[in-house]
C-alpha cells in the first residue's frame, strides 16, 4: 500500500508526495498542516491510500 500526502491551493491540486510507509505519510501531513500551512485558508492538505499495481495478472 502507498500513501500520498496531497496540497491543495484554492481547491486546485499543487503538489503531491508519496511514501510507502504509512507512519512517514502521516509525519508530513502533520507538518504540512502543523507547521507549514497553518494560518493559510488557500491551502488544504489530505492523505490517501493508493493501491499498488504489482503488474502481473
């Protein structure tokens, strides 16, 4: 499973980071949301869970 930590601006996709571990994920969104992001009310961060193709089938 993958996991990306997505910023939004005004509601338009901005910039995305993808990590495999989940506790790593879930560190960024906290410091996006926490630290770097705060005060703003243009930006918006989310996590999601991504399926892996493993590409046999």
């Amino acid at each position: 499973m993958r996991y990306k930590v997505i910023v939004y601006y005004d509601n338009i996709e901005d910039s995305e980071h993808i990590f495999n571990n989940k506790n790593d994920a879930i560190n960024e969104l906290h410091r996006l949301r926490g630290v770097k992001y705060r005060n703003s009310r243009m930006y918006r961060v989310e996590m999601e869970e991504v399926k892996q193709y493993d590409g046999q089938g």
